[in-house]
C-alpha cells in the first residue's frame, strides 16, 4: 500500500515515516513540502538516516500517487487537498483541525471561512470506532482533547462539571521556533496560557456531548520543559456520589477491550514514543479525578493517524504501532 505525507517536514511527519517503517504492508512513497523540494528527508528528520532514501517533492495534487494520504498541514490549508484526494480514490487521514468541527463551529473557533466542507467520522478509535471502518476519510483529533476525552468518557454521562487541567510538552507547538519554545522561557519553568479560549476545547465539548454528556465543559492548558507528552487531569463533578471501586470498575470496563489504552498510574515518560494513554482515577464521592497520559505526537497525531488508517483499510489495528514507551 503506497503512502503519500502531504506536509512531511514538520513533527508528525517525521512520526508518521518512523512509525510506518513497521507497519506490515504500508511504504511511505512520497513525501511532500513546498519549500523543501529536492532535500533528502534525513536532513530535516535526522533520526531516519539509513532507514529511507527519500526527498521531498513538491507536486500537484492531482500528481500525487498514493492509496493512503495523511495531511500533516497546518490549519485551513487541509482543506485545499481533501476533496481533490478523495476524488481520485485515495484515503485521507486529515491530520489538521479542519474536519473535526461542524462548520459553523470551525469557522466561528478558527476565524476564518471553510471552503470545502463534509462531514467526517472524528478518529478517536475508542469513541468511534464503527464510523472509521472502512471510510475514505478520517479527521484524526487534536492532541489535547484525545488525552481529555479518554480520561473523563467512562464518567460523561454522570457529571454536571468537567474541569480539564493539561500539561504539555514544547512539541506540541511544532518545528517553528518562537518566543513561547524559547528555551530560557520553557525551561524551569509552568506557564499556562489560553487559560479559556484554547480552541481545543470545542472538540472537548463536542466528544462529551457525543458521549451523552450535559456537563459544563472547562479547559486550561500549561506549557512545561519536555519534549513530549501531555498529562491531562479531569476534575469530574457528579451528579450523584460514586465509590473508588465503582468508579475503577466503569473505566476497567469502558476501556476493557482497547489494546491502546491502559488502566495503570499516568507517568509520561512510560508512555512516550507510543501510541497508548494511560489513565487512572481517584474518587472523593461526588468529585472524580481522572488523569491520563499520551504522547502528543503518537496518540495525539501520528500515531492515532495510523490507527484509523489501519481501521479505514482493513488492517490489524495496532499494526505498526506496538511498540512500547521510553521510560526512563
């Protein structure tokens, strides 16, 4: 199966060649970036030296060919490759924020007009997994609201308040160097920000909703000094006062048959070059703390990117993607 990564020269697109030289029937074939046209892909991505002898290219999309294509561009530029893709008959996994919303809430959250609207199945497999059988596109989710909806899904249904609390590693802002990545200002060193606008949280909403949830939904986001990973804790008031053990029991059930998530304490570093979430809970009766850990770059992108590929084409849902995390 041939594999085409529109916009391979940032972050996830050097996750999505690293982790798919283990996938079982995929070949990364093509690897495009406007400005870096002609460069060898191990100059920008040195970890993939002797792994691949590919450079990017810079074709027109009607020239792309693949069977597969992931669209690891920024925001709004996605969706001047998807119908064109899919009309040819290639798959797309859009990796970007622009089929993830309604459009009315895209363009309200975003600021900016949607010029090719469909609806799409939003790819957090755990949740719907039944709409990416088979489909020729996927709206694979934000980072932040993957790690949020599967520490709080199992309790959705239960609270009038959830208050989403996340830490993030510098990575998350991607390869483009800036005052906020500056290492003097990361380093030693919490800083919130967005602290209740993060467009993030309009998926968050959305995924509870789509769990059957009527909960307020809150959400502040904290930069802190690592490279990868995000620690998300759910501050989850019910509606009526649960024990420890019947809590445990509706997360150990939820998520009894997911390969990709774990019921174990979150520690991102256990996690990290994965593409699982950890997740546990402590209750106080009517408050629920629930915390999970992914890597923002697997789970929260390329590596559920993958995911619903294997599920939109027909393969082994872990394929490639089983390998384990970094600890220590």
């Amino acid at each position: 199966m041939k594999v085409a990564i529109v916009g391979a020269s940032g972050y996830a697109g050097g996750e999505l060649v690293r982790l798919l030289l283990h996938h079982s029937a995929a070949e990364v074939t093509c690897v495009t970036s406007r400005k870096l046209a002609g460069t060898p892909l191990d100059q920008i991505h040195p970890q993939l030296k002797g792994f691949t002898d590919l450079k990017f290219t810079n074709p027109e999309t009607d020239a792309i060919d693949a069977d597969v294509a992931f669209l690891a561009v920024p925001h709004t530029v996605a969706m001047t490759y998807a119908g064109k893709l899919l009309s040819r008959g290639i798959k797309v996994v859009d990796l970007s924020a622009d089929y993830r919303l309604p459009k009315e809430v895209f363009e309200k959250v975003y600021g900016v007009p949607h010029t090719d609207f469909f609806k799409a199945p939003y790819g957090i497999p755990e949740i719907h997994r039944k709409d990416c059988l088979n489909a020729k596109f996927v709206s694979n989710p934000g980072c932040f609201p993957t790690g949020a909806t599967l520490a709080a899904a199992p309790l959705a249904q239960l609270a009038h308040t959830v208050i989403f609390d996340s830490k993030t590693g510098v990575s998350g802002a991607g390869d483009n160097p800036s005052a906020t990545t500056h290492y003097p200002n990361v380093g030693d060193n919490v800083g919130p920000y967005k602290w209740t606008s993060h467009r993030h949280l309009a998926e968050m909403k959305q995924e509870l909703a789509f769990l059957g949830s009527k909960a307020n939904v809150y959400f502040t986001p904290h930069l802190v000094p690592v490279n990868r990973g995000i620690l998300t804790t759910a501050h989850i008031l019910l509606n009526e006062p649960l024990e420890q053990k019947e809590v445990e029991k509706l997360y150990r059930d939820f998520y009894k048959n997911e390969y990709f998530v774990r019921y174990q304490k979150p520690i991102l570093a256990a996690v990290r070059g994965s593409n699982f979430c950890d997740v546990m809970v402590e209750s106080e009766g009517t408050r629920v703390v629930a915390i999970s850990a992914i890597d923002n770059l697997v789970k929260g992108a390329s590596g559920q990117a993958i995911q619903n590929m294997n599920l939109m084409c027909g393969y082994k849902e872990n394929d490639g993607l089983t390998g384990a995390g970094l600890l220590p």
